[in-house]
C-alpha cells in the first residue's frame, strides 16, 4: 500500500511504498528514510498513524 508524506524541504507531496508485515495483516513496514522525488533531500519516516495515498 502507498501512503502519503510531505517533504520537510520542498513541502512536495511524496508517495512511499509500505510492505504488508503479515498475509492478512493490516499493518505494513516503510524504510526508515526515503528521498524526495522534487528535491531529492533525504526525509524520515515519521510515527503512525499514516495517511494512504
């Protein structure tokens, strides 16, 4: 599942891509830290809750 982060740089809306932790699992892993498709600044993975893209 994709969700939705801003860039603390640009303020550009970034889509990052979660892995299920489990097959009926609702709970999903993201990196730790991901780069800005507009800026390329590297930004953190902040705590959930997440917003699905």
């Amino acid at each position: 599942m994709d969700f939705a982060f801003e860039c603390w740089n640009c303020d550009a809306d970034c889509t990052v891509w979660g892995k299920p932790t489990g097959f009926w699992s609702e709970l999903y892993r993201l990196p730790e830290d991901w780069e800005c498709w507009n800026c390329g600044a590297v930004n953190i993975t902040p705590e959930p809750p997440w917003t699905p893209a």
